[in-house]
C-alpha cells in the first residue's frame, strides 16, 4: 500500500534535491574534456537532464555553446550525438542567447571534405530552423547540397528544406522553383522524388505560394499514377489544404473522387486517412453532398476494412455542425422522414454487422444523431441505438480480447452520452447493464461498473431493488485475490455507494468489510474508503481508514489516514441532525468540530516540503470556520428568543427608520450583522480556494462553488429577514434554469437552495415584516438543511491528476537573498522576470495555461535621509504585464523608480490565465529588496547647503530632475 500510496503524497516533487547549476555544468563539461570517446558521449547524451532542471537561458547559453564547440572539433558519432541532443532539446533553443556564436561554431563544419558530417551539420541546422529562419548562408548551403551527388547529404538537405520552409516564408518562395525542377526533372531517382514531394506541404505562406504548389501536385497526380507517387501526393495536397485552409472543399472533393474511382485499395486507405484528418480539423467545411457520397460510398463496398475506415470519418462527423447540415432541409426539397436518409440506413445496417469495429461505429453514429438532432422524426433512432448498444454489450461482455474491450469502451461511452441527453431511457439501459453484468468477463464487468456509476451519478436510477445483484456479485468476486478481482472490488463497491441515495445498510457494510478482511490488500481497501468519502457514506469511510492506520510504514501515512479517519467521524456526527431541535444541533456541530481539530492537526503533520498539501488544509480549515459560523448563528437565534424584542420594536424601528431596531437590544444587533458579514468573508475566501486550485478537475472545483454559494444563501437570508429586508434582491440567488446536475450532492445542495429561497421569499412577502421568531425559525432550519446534505470530499482532495507550477527567475538578484541590490536614486531599475512552466505526467488534462500573468509591486521598508517633496508617481511601484509563454518559457522586463532613499521591499507574483480567459493566482512569489542610495552629484550638492555654501549658477540648473 505504501508503495502504491507514495505516487500520491510525493505528487508534487520534481525528482531528488537540486544541486547547484554550474556544479552540474562542471561535472558535465569534465565529461566532454575527457580524451575517452565513451566519456564524451556519456556527457553529451546527459545534457537533456540538465536542461530539464535548470531551463534558464544563462545556463542553456552555456551548455549549447559547449555542444557546439564539440560539434565542431569532434567525430561525427558525437556530432551525431549532438545532433539527437538538440532535436531533443528543441524547445530550449529559443533561451540560446549568443545565436550568432553557436551558429558560427557548427556552420564550420559544412566546409568538411566528408559528405556524412556536411550531412549532419544539415540536420543540424535544420533542428535549428526555428531559431535561424533567415539565415542566407543556411539557405545557400541546403541549396548547393540538394545538388550533390552523395545520397546522405541530399537527404540531409531534404530534411533541412523541410524545416527550412516551415518556418522561412523566403526560403520557401525560393526554393519552391528548385524542388518543382528536381521532381519534374528525368534525372531525379522516383525514391528521391518521393522524399521531395513533402517539401511542398509547407508553401502555405500565401495565397499565390499555395495555389502554384497545388497546380503542381496536380499535374504530379495525373503524370505519375503509380501507387506510390499516388499516395504521397495526394497525402501532402491534403497537408497543404489542411494549413493554408482556403481549399479544403475541393481537396475533399479530389479524396471522395479518388476513393470512388480509384480500384486500389493502398489508395482508398489513403482517402480515407486523409478525409479522418479533415473531418477532426475542419467538419464545418463538409457539405451536405460530401456526407452523402461517402455514405453511398460506404453502403457500396464489399470490403469490411474499407467499410469500417469509412464509418469512422462519418462517426467522427456526426458528432460535430455537419450532421445538422445533413439533415436540414435544402431550400426547394420537401422535408424527408429521417429513415430515408442513406446515412441512418447506413448506420442501422452496419449496427448489427459481424465485425465489432463497424457495429460500433454504427451505433456511435446513431447515438449522436439521436443526442444531437431534436426534431421529432428522428426520435425513433433512439429506440434503435439503444438496440443496437444492447445488441454490443451481450456480444462483447463475453470477450476478454483487447479488440472488445475497445468496442465494450466505445459501446459504454455511447450509453452514457445517450442517457445524459435522453434520459427517459436511463431505466432500459440500466437494466440491460445489470443483467449482462452477471455472466460478463472481469475485464467488461470493470468497465461497465465505470459506466454504472457514471449513469448513476448523474441521474438517481439505481433502485435500492437492484442492490441485491450488486451485493451477490460482490459476494462471489470477494473469494479470488487477483489484480482484476480487486480492481472490480472498487468499481463495484463505488456503484454500490452512488445506488445507496442515503445510509449505507448494516448489511451492506458487513459484507463490504468481510470480503475486504478475506481477498483484499490494504490499497484495495484505502481505494474503496476514498470512493465512500467521496459518496458522502463517511460512517463506511471511517471504519475502513481506522482498519488501515495500522497498515502503512511511513509516519506522514499514518497522520493522513488519521486525520481522513477524523474528518469522516466529523461529518458523521452531523448526520443525526434534526429540523427544529437546535440543542442537539449545536451539539452536533461542536462535537464534529472537536473532530476537525484532531483530524486539521493529523494533516499538518502529514505534509512534507515535497508536498504541503496546501489545497487539503486550505478546504479544511474553512469547513471547520464555516461550522463555527453556522454554531454561532444558531446562538444568536436562540439569543433572540430567550431575549426577544419589546412588543414597540417595530414602531421604533420605523419611526427611527432604522430596520436595526427591529432585533431589539444593541448587543442583538451587532451580533447579527457580524454573523452576515462572517458568512460573506468565508464565500470571499471559499473563492480564493477555487481561485488556487488550477490543477483541480470539475467536480472539485464545482464543490468548493457550492460550499461558496451556501455562504451567500446564508449572509442574504440574513440580510432578507432580519437586516434590511426592503433592499435585498433574489434575482441574482434565482437558480439557472435547468442547468446539468453532475453529481447526487450538487443535486441534494442545489435542492436545498431552492427551498430555502423558497421559504425567505414566501416570508418576505405574507407577513411583512417578519416577527422575529419566523426569521430565527428559518435560519436555523436552513443551516440544519445544509448541514444534513453529506459533504463530498472529492478527487483533487485525494489525488493530483494534473501538476502546474511556475519557477521564477529575477535579474539583478543577490548572491545572498538578504542582500539588498543598490540603485541610485536617479536611475531607473530595469528588473528583468523570467520564468519557466512545469508540468507533471499529464499536462493541459483540464486545462492549459494560456498566460502569465505578472504583479510587481514596491513597499519602502526603511528610510533613509530627509523628506523632500517628490511627486507622488514617484513614490511607489505597482506594474502589472501579460506574457505569453512560449515552448513553457516567458520573460518580460519592469523599469522601477526608487526615488526615495532606502530600503525597499520588491514583490513579484505570478499568476495564469486560461484558454477561457479565467485567472488562477497560481503564485509563486517571489520577494527582493533594493536599497536606493542618493547620486554623489545630488549628495554634494546637499553637503555645500548644509555648509553653508551657495551652488553655482550652472549647479543650480542641474538638479535630479533637471535632465527629464
């Protein structure tokens, strides 16, 4: 368990303990001083290491310029080895600073009398491309040696024209005659021209570069029929269309032409490839017409193969804008029933078609037409793809090959979509998992309990009567100890949870236990207490972390568990809450918070440097303030009645016209407008959180806005009953129409919304004002209500699927951190910021950073000297730039102004912008101080004052301003 647990808790770590840069450097460049070849090339392959922890360009500069001095003196096995470094470096390029040296370094070699390193300083260069575009000497070189006559260096200079014209709009305009020449000519071999015949792929820098390119794979289609040149050419039209956009219609055109006509089947396959591409890239450049001549294409084939890569364009379609082009009406055409069209034939005819892949492309394509076309003569194809899916299931579930589990996926993923968008057939579909589940093979049965709980989370339609199965099946799985029977033991017993609405059952929790004690390990079993905590069944949850404090080796194991075990015991407590009895509330609460403090306690010791699970204690420590509101807004209600206002309060409160008076006594009043303004700083920091948490996927991030939106639900029940009931508005707290439930929790929160709005609105507006003892009454009843609901701990909470994080850079910066910079005070300070993204194992998961976001800002610590008068633009620093970054590295610069003498408190913050334009304040920050020292002119101008000597006329012109 431990082992299995460490990818978890040691998530955020980026490896062992950084060394010092330039150590690791030396070491490195000893390597390539060394007189052993082996040790060279061991330095050399070590570099992209090296890059990887230090990507700042003063130590890339150096290390590349090294390379490239070995590169230049070495023998071409290193300059090969250099050469792999840098493609596999090539996003750190760009940080290269002396472009010029490392160019000249390795161009050296191009003068070689040997073919094979003239051929790898090509390469070489043509890594480079993005680097050196315009480079003539480059260009001139790739030019001379597409002419030589050694077959290594002109393929050499193929794959540098290539990356050449990608990134030179130059180049490509004047190498495109060369390379037209050379296909054209006798004299090139066929294999030659097959490998030139790609170069044209990149003319796409303008309209009339494109359009001469085209004419020439045109008329390279029609001269050279064989397969080869067929398949080639035809791949870099599609290529070529495919970046300069502008004639994608036609080149779908050619493909549906060719794949009708063309008797070849490498050539069809080809068409195929080329028409997928298309429809991922651009669906809305498909016609009506091309969706029909590829359906009639498909219905005419006798090949299953073809057939099926045919299918897989149209699935790709039919879930994008072109099938509702499809099946809109054209001008002057009656309206067609929806089983007429020859794609629903298509698809209902290959959805029970004895080859796997192309009934599951059948009814993928149904499934989208019936979740994306509403109109009411395609509704009965939802009848048929729920058939058709059966049909897949029975078939598939009984097959442990790795060809039907992929279909089994597709299958089950269709369902979901088909259930999400009709739910009316969530029972059917259900019934007919929970059927096939008995006899299913282990490795279906795991992917169809995934499904399950992905049904059942999103709509409620596991009967408590289905339970019955599930715990038989449990019962029968629980006997065998392998890998597969325990990952089913999970996927289970999560579907067990999501179909158990309320409390788990006795029952169901001891034969959960049993068969936990008998088959599983302590992993198993940790997976399946998270799965509960998630759920919101924290009395099972308890019990299994209790059950494996005992199991781990490692101390910060241990206090996770503990403090987990708390938390769940915390959030039992509150599940014996009960409307109108509020001292057993409060009882409640303080007995879940005693928890919270034993389990807050358990987590901090269970943070590493590595890992400070900062999201964990920032979500906890906010639910135990937010049970401490709710306990205090409670007493302050029970105040209210023990103490209620005189029987004149209201007369007072609208004679004085002030709604206060209303609460009776002072002390009533202060205490509650503090508890409404508590709730509304805990919705500001529940925001914080959200605004944190990059990294955390939807449902985390959709828990913290409800735990936000309960706080304001509060602060304005407040405010509508008691504190200023004229002016509170519930439009802005009205719930968005039928917005998409995505979990039983957001469902049972969401309810409790409505109805406490519900209820405040109703009093507002019969009793007008509302007598003291309604408004307490349906406060409390709404912290019991919220209360009640079982908080969610959800995945981020237990685990990082996606790693962000920023590493900054400042120049100038100390050797020592406490040092301050000097400046004098009539210089500006340019501050340069460079910084570098890293990732984890799955970047961009839930989304990608689009921008960076930089905060500088200047706070004098310490002063220096006299006052003089400055202008106030003078006396502080806040600055704030967008940076893009680029291959993960950004770098902008600030001038600073430190026109007061002394010390001064520099703060950098980052923060990211998304590819929805949302801000995460991510961090880091990043803190140096400057200590801003009076120019010596300035100083012996104040000195001759003090002594009593005049300036001169031309001393008295010049004063630090003077110059500006």
């Amino acid at each position: 368990m431990a082992s299995s647990a460490k990818s978890f808790l040691a998530d955020a770590g980026y490896g062992e303990q950084e060394l010092d840069a330039n150590s690791a450097l030396m070491e490195l460049d000893k390597g390539l001083r060394s007189g052993k070849l082996g040790e060279q090339c061991e330095a050399v392959v070590r570099f992209p290491r090296l890059f990887q922890k230090y990507p700042f360009p003063i130590l890339i500069n150096s290390a590349f310029l090294k390379l490239a001095d070995v590169f230049r003196v070495g023998n071409n096995f290193l300059r090969l080895c250099v050469l792999k470094v840098t493609q596999q470096s090539e996003k750190h390029l760009e940080k290269i600073l002396n472009v010029d040296e490392f160019v000249k370094r390795v161009f050296s070699v191009i003068h070689s009398n040997d073919p094979v390193a003239r051929a790898i300083t090509l390469r070489m260069l043509g890594s480079m491309a993005s680097i050196i575009p315009e480079r003539k000497n480059a260009h001139h070189s790739i030019r001379q040696s597409l002419d030589s006559h050694d077959n290594v260096e002109v393929e050499a200079a193929i794959f540098a024209a290539a990356n050449f014209s990608a990134q030179s709009k130059d180049f490509a305009v004047g190498i495109c005659n060369k390379i037209s020449e050379m296909i054209q000519g006798l004299a090139t071999p066929v294999d030659l021209k097959l490998k030139l015949i790609p170069i044209l792929q990149h003319m796409h820098h303008d309209a009339s570069l494109a359009s001469s390119s085209r004419q020439l794979l045109q008329q390279l289609v029609t001269s050279y029929p064989s397969t080869k040149m067929v398949i080639v050419t035809l791949h870099t039209f599609t290529l070529l269309a495919a970046s300069s956009l502008v004639d994608i219609p036609k080149q779908i055109q050619l493909l549906l032409q060719y794949l009708k006509n063309d008797p070849r089947k490498a050539v069809k396959r080809l068409a195929i490839q080329d028409l997928k591409l298309l429809a991922n890239k651009t669906p809305h450049t498909w016609s009506r017409e091309n969706i029909q001549a590829l359906c009639e294409s498909a219905l005419h084939t006798p090949y299953d193969s073809l057939k099926m890569g045919m299918l897989s364009v149209l699935s790709t379609l039919s879930g994008t804008i072109a099938i509702k082009q499809y099946f809109s009406s054209a001008p002057g055409t009656t309206a067609t029933t929806a089983r007429s069209f020859d794609l629903v034939k298509l698809a209902q005819e290959c959805c029970y078609h004895t080859n796997r892949g192309i009934a599951a492309h059948g009814v993928r394509i149904l499934t989208n037409i019936s979740a994306s076309c509403q109109e009411k003569d395609l509704l009965p194809l939802e009848q048929d793809a729920v058939f058709g899916l059966e049909a897949l299931l029975v078939l598939c579930s009984q097959d442990d090959s790795p060809g039907a589990q992929a279909t089994l996926k597709i299958t089950l993923t269709c369902m979901v979509k088909l259930v999400k968008c009709r739910p009316h057939l969530s029972q059917s579909v259900v019934e007919s998992l929970l059927t096939q589940l008995q006899s299913a093979q282990d490795n279906a049965r795991i992917l169809m309990c995934h499904c399950l709980a992905a049904i059942a989370m999103q709509l409620p339609v596991l009967a408590d009567g289905m339970l019955g199965d599930l715990m038989d099946l449990y019962k029968l799985i629980g006997q065998s100890a392998t890998d597969k029977k325990q990952e089913l033991l999970v996927s289970l017993a999560t579907v067990i949870f999501v179909s158990s609405q309320k409390a788990l059952s006795t029952e169901i929790k001891t034969v959960i236990k049993q068969q936990l004690e008998n088959a599983s390990n302590g992993w198993t079993a940790y997976r399946i207490a998270r799965q509960a905590s998630r759920m919101g069944n924290h009395d099972m949850a308890r019990e299994l972390y209790q059950s494996l404090l005992t199991q781990v080796a490692s101390e910060h194991f241990y206090f996770w568990l503990n403090s987990l075990k708390e938390f769940s015991h915390a959030e039992q407590c509150l599940t014996g809450l009960q409307e109108d009895n509020y001292s057993s509330a409060l009882s409640c609460i303080a007995e879940a918070l005693k928890s919270y403090h034993k389990g807050i306690a358990s987590l901090t010791a269970a943070s590493t440097p590595l890992n400070p699970l900062s999201f964990q204690c920032g979500f906890v420590k906010l639910r135990i303030d937010l049970l401490q509101a709710f306990s205090q807004l409670i007493c302050t209600c029970n105040s209210l009645k023990t103490s209620p206002p005189p029987a004149i309060a209201t007369t007072i409160a609208m004679t004085s016209g002030n709604d206060l008076q209303r609460c009776g006594r002072i002390s009533n009043q202060a205490r509650m407008k503090h508890s409404m303004e508590e709730f509304r700083n805990l919705a500001t920091r529940y925001g914080d959180l959200y605004q944190s948490s990059f990294d955390a996927d939807s449902a985390t991030l959709r828990n913290v806005e409800l735990q936000q939106q309960s706080c304001l639900l509060i602060s304005h029940a407040i405010e509508a009953l008691i504190l200023d009931p004229e002016s509170a508005s519930f439009q802005e707290y009205s719930s968005n129409g039928t917005a998409h439930v995505e979990s039983e929790y957001e469902r049972r929160m969401m309810s409790v919304f409505n109805h406490v709005l519900e209820e405040v609105e109703s009093l507002n507006r019969k009793y007008a004002p509302v007598s003291y003892l309604a408004s307490n009454t349906c406060l409390c009843n709404a912290v019991i209500a919220l209360l009640k609901v079982p908080l969610s701990f959800q995945r981020y909470f237990f685990q990082k699927l996606q790693s962000t994080s920023i590493k900054l850079a400042l120049s100038p910066s100390p050797r020592n951190p406490a040092e301050p910079i000097a400046v004098q005070n009539n210089q500006q300070l340019a501050l340069k910021v460079e910084g570098v993204v890293q990732h984890g194992s799955k970047p961009g998961l839930f989304r990608k950073i689009q921008s960076v976001c930089l905060n500088v800002s200047s706070v004098l610590q310490s002063k220096s000297g006299q006052d003089y008068k400055i202008p106030i633009d003078n006396m502080t620093n806040e600055m704030e730039q967008r940076v893009e970054p680029h291959n993960d590295y950004f770098s902008t610069q600030f001038l600073l102004n430190f026109v007061i003498l002394g010390t001064h408190n520099i703060t950098v913050e980052s923060s990211v912008i998304d590819s929805n334009g949302i801000v995460w304040k991510t961090g880091p920050k990043t803190t140096i101080f400057v200590k801003s020292l009076e120019d010596p002119y300035s100083q012996q101008v104040r000195l001759q004052q003090q002594q009593g000597q005049p300036p001169s006329q031309q001393q008295q012109q010049r004063t630090a301003y003077s110059r500006f």
